[in-house]
C-alpha cells in the first residue's frame, strides 16, 4: 500500500500542469478553511445558516458552529478529488485526472461562494 502511494505521488509530479492544480486545489480548502475560522465568531443567538426560495421566512437559522461545515466540505472536497485524480492518472489517463481536479476546484469556488453570501447576511442582520 505504501508503495502504492509513493509510486502515484511520484507519476503526479512528473506531469506538473495536474501537480500545480493539485496544489492549487488544496491550497485554496485550506484559504476557505482559514477565511471560515477568520469570519466566523461565537454568538448565543442564532444565526442565518440557509437560504431558500422556498418555505415564509426563506431564510433559516442554526448555531453559530454550523458554518465551519463549509470549511470541512472544502477540505474533504480536495482530498477526495486529488485522490481520485492520483488513482485514475496511470489508469485511464491524463485528462480525465484533470478533470476530476478542475470539478473539485469549482465545487470548493461554489462552497466559498455560499459561505461567503451567508456570512454577508449576518453582517446585515
């Protein structure tokens, strides 16, 4: 097993545009992670944590230490997505990798997006 792993780690680097991604993708979970921690701040009162188009009030609240699930759905999201890119690399190719790393870039942009917009709404509230 470890050698597996090393052998997958080493074929990332030999192709750099899939390694700078790689990094690219986990450096910017761990920028969501650090922007969640920086902006979010403990209160007793409760706090808009969803929005919706649907329901009376259309939005919805929850305790304050919901929001860090944006920052652990960004960590798991480049984990995951690297792996993933790592275990297809030699198998089915280059392009397809890189796919999986671009879907995971843009799913933790969507995440910071969310977060970002429900963070704002409690500045207004």
């Amino acid at each position: 097993m470890k050698n597996l792993v090393y052998k997958s780690v080493k074929e990332l680097f030999t192709n750099r545009y899939l390694a700078t991604l790689s990094i690219m993708t986990i450096l910017l979970a761990l920028l969501m992670i650090g922007y969640i921690l920086l902006a979010v701040h403990p209160a007793d009162i409760q706090q808009v944590v969803r929005g919706t188009m649907y329901g009376q009030s259309h939005l919805y609240t929850d305790v304050w230490y919901y929001f860090y699930n944006f920052g652990i759905l960004a960590a798991i999201a480049a984990i995951i997505h690297v792996a993933i890119a790592l275990k297809i690399y030699p198998l089915k190719g280059h392009s397809l990798a890189i796919m999986f790393v671009w879907i995971g870039f843009g799913l933790i942009i969507l995440d910071w997006v969310v977060a970002f917009r429900l963070i704002n709404i409690l500045s207004v509230i």
